[in-house]
C-alpha cells in the first residue's frame, strides 16, 4: 500500500461499481491493478510522490500532486477527470495529477493493465486529431511506478537569516 499524507478510505464496492459503469460509457475501465489500489484507498496525496521518465530524449522528473479515486475528492475523481480530459485517447485512462495540469495514466486499451504514462497537456492535439504524441512511458505497471516513487526533498529554507538583525530592522524587516 502506498504511503498517503493523509489517510483516505478504501473505496465502497458500490461506489466503484458505478464509476466503472460510467467510465464504460466514456470508453475507459479500471484496470485491475488501479482497483486493487482503489480497494485498498481511495486516492489521495502520496508521501513518495516525484518520479522521472524521458521525454524527447530529455530525462523529465515531476510529482504525483494527487491519486484519483472514486468519490470526489480534493484531487479529483476518476469519473469527472475522464469526462473533462476529452485529448486523452479513449482507453488511456488518468489516474492522477501532477503539479502543472498534467496527468498520470494507465493505458488500458486492448485489456492491457500499463504501462503507466505521463500526459503532457501542453503537446499534442495540434492537427485535432487524438494520438500518442503527447503520451510518455514511466513504467511499464502500476506497481513498478508506485514502487520507483520517491520522496520529493524539501527546498531550503529561505536565506532570512543571510543579514545581520541590525540591518533588517533598518530596512523595517522583523
């Protein structure tokens, strides 16, 4: 089970239920793997959250900002993400969040469960037409993504301290 900033419950069998029912209708399913995690939690904010993958022959890192899960939620809901994200390609379904509008997916199309891919909302869909171009491999499953997730370190702490208190006090600074 993946590590969460805050605990979210499991989702409700019912509920789950439903949101592949409606997923169906927008041409997307849960794959296996993400309703395992679903069953265990219902999205949230994982602990470990930066990862890193290669775009153009680039390495890219970025974080998980938030899980979708079934109910809404603060990071958004399977259901409703799928509904929204129309350049997505049908049977690529989101699955969470990262910082700047993007999202991670797990392609499901033909019965696959992965690989998981990052989205970028700021390529592709040039010519209107919905493809890959804009879709880049992070792991080739679920688990292995979640098991390369690493804890994002915290920046340093502002340089307040970098003049003497006289000088702040000058300038009306506490």
């Amino acid at each position: 089970m993946t590590e969460l900033k805050e605990d979210r419950p499991p989702a409700a069998s019912g509920a789950l239920a439903e949101a592949e029912r409606r997923l169906a209708e927008l041409g997307h399913r849960i794959p296996p793997s993400y309703r395992v995690f679903l069953a265990e939690q219902d999205g949230g904010r994982p602990v470990k959250n930066a990862f890193t993958f290669e775009q153009h022959e680039r390495e890219q890192s970025s974080r998980v900002a938030g899980f979708l899960g079934v109910d809404p939620a603060p990071y958004g809901d399977l259901v409703r993400t799928a509904g929204l994200v129309g350049d997505i390609p049908p049977g690529v379904l989101p699955i969470a969040s990262d910082e700047f509008g993007n999202y991670i997916c797990l392609d499901a199309r033909d019965g696959r469960d992965g690989p998981v891919l990052f989205w970028d909302h700021e390529e592709g869909f040039d010519d209107g037409e919905i493809d890959d171009s804009n879709l880049y491999e992070i792991a080739p499953d679920l688990q292995t993504f979640l098991d390369r997730l690493t804890e994002q370190p915290q920046p340093p702490k502002a340089q307040a301290e970098r003049h003497p208190p006289g000088r702040r006090r000058l300038f009306g600074r506490k």
